[in-house]
C-alpha cells in the first residue's frame, strides 16, 4: 500500500466517523438517513454527467451493493437508536475487516501476505478493545449488539462486492456516482410514503446537518473505492476502521460517553497494525 492510497484511506477514516456521528446526533434516525442518503443520490446525480458510464461487467456488483447498502442503512439507523454512538459504531465497524480479508481470499483470490496478515491482526485486536471498552460496567445490550454485528456483515458484504466492481467499472468517480444515484432511492422514497404530504416539515429541521453528512459520506466512500483500485481489499478494511478510533473521541467529545485508556491503548494497537500493513521489506 502506497503513502497516497494510505492517506486517502486515513482521510476517509475521519470524514466516516465525521458523517456517522452526524446521523447519530440527528434525533429523527429516519429523518437524518433521508437525507444522508437523498443527498448521495444527488451527488451521484450531479456526478453521472461528467465521469465514465461503468461497464456493463460492473453493474451486476453495483446493483447488489445498493441493495446491501439499503440493508446497512436499515441496521445503522436500528443500532444508532438502540446504543450509544461509541459503542455500535466501533462494533459494527470493527466486525468487518476480518470477515473482508476471508471474503477477499475466497472471491478475489487477494491472500494478504506475512506481514499485511499481521497488521490486519493486530489493527483488528486494536478495533475490538475500542468496542469491548464500551461494555465495561454494565450489562450489555443484546438487541443492540446484534444490530451492530449485523451492520458489521454488509459493511463486509458491500466492501467486498463494490472491490471487485469498482475494479471492473473502468472508473471510481463513475461507479460511485451511479451507486449513490441507485442506492440513494429506497429511502427517501420510504420516508416519503410514510410522511405523506409532510416530508418536507419532517425534514426541514435537519436539513443543513443530513446533507453535510451526505457530502461526508459519499467523499468517504469515494476516497475508499479509489484506493480499492490500487491496493488489495482486506488492508483497505483494516485501515479504513481507523475510523473508530475518531469515532470513540466524538462520543467522548460530543456525545459525554467514556473513552478511557483501555481505548488509548486500542488505539495504539491500531497504529502498530498500520505501521505493519505498510511494512514492504
């Protein structure tokens, strides 16, 4: 993985982390999610015109990841109403890059080598600390994990399937604005039915937040599908999930919840994993 893919990944990491926090802080989960994801289709929108149209061996992957992509939605927003923020993101984020680096082997024929297995490894052990902090004290929320490991499955699901299609496309910019343009539907057109007639007072409250979160998501994920052109998938998983550790200062930022040193250390951890991903002797 070179210094560019890296730091275009580390960026990611934070503008996720930046974005989740934004759905999480909106009260109204199905409000903030239509326009997080109103506002991606309209991106991608603005973005079809002026980038390559994927070719044809890449749509069967996009259409399958806006359909994983809804899914993930429909379980983010259910953990983000059950748990606190600094503990369903970093359990649905951290469940991930081990489940992409098996998906990876299998499906993309993409095996990490000695060193890239080690940090994927550690940087996991790192992630998972992160999320395990958030438990100690009290009695966990079934309900609430099993919705955060679930989103942690399509988050692998999708980072798998939009791998090998991002690759087949032709074009990063082009599969990304017609995902968002696909995916971004359901939604908003679920919210519309429900609101009948006042979408626009259930949204209006939120509105400059959500679509900020939009911008946030679709950059993220843009900077994410360009470096899956360049680098094998499962390091990307790995790296990416530094976005839990922006993701548990937030909480403790933000939202009053605990950070502590056990998460420090996780952090530390997560550094060494990267440090290891990039080792190229």
């Amino acid at each position: 993985m070179t210094p560019a893919v890296t730091a275009a990944v580390l960026l990611a990491a934070v503008t996720h982390a930046s974005w989740n926090a934004i759905a999480h802080r909106i009260t109204d989960k199905l409000a903030g999610f239509t326009l997080i994801a109103g506002g991606g289709m309209l991106i991608g929108l603005a973005l079809v015109p002026f980038t390559a149209f994927p070719r044809a061996e890449a749509w069967p992957f996009l259409l399958a990841s806006a359909v994983i992509h809804i899914a993930y939605y429909v379980l983010l927003m259910r953990s983000f109403r059950l748990g606190d923020f600094g503990q369903a993101y970093p359990i649905a984020r951290g469940s991930a890059p081990l489940v992409v680096a098996v998906l990876a082997a299998v499906f993309a024929h993409e095996v990490p080598d000695g060193w890239a297995l080690a940090g994927i490894v550690v940087s996991c052990a790192g992630l998972t600390g992160v999320a395990l902090w958030g438990l100690r004290g009290r009695r966990p929320d079934w309900a609430a994990l099993g919705a955060a490991l679930a989103t942690g499955l399509t988050i692998a699901a999708y980072t798998v399937v939009d791998g090998l299609g991002v690759r087949a496309s032709g074009s990063s910019l082009g599969y990304i604005g017609w995902l968002m343009a696909v995916q971004g539907v359901v939604i908003p057109s679920f919210a519309a039915y429900r609101w009948r007639g006042g979408l626009v007072g259930a949204l209006k409250p939120f509105a400059a937040l959500g679509l900020l979160g939009a911008t946030l998501s679709v950059s993220a994920y843009a900077l994410v599908l360009w470096a899956q052109t360049r680098a094998e998938l499962a390091p990307i998983a790995a790296l990416r999930e530094s976005s839990i550790i922006v993701g548990a200062a937030i909480g403790a930022l933000f939202f009053k919840e605990r950070f502590g040193t056990p998460r420090i250390a996780a952090a530390g951890l997560l550094v060494l994993g990267i440090g290891l991903m990039l080792h190229t002797g």
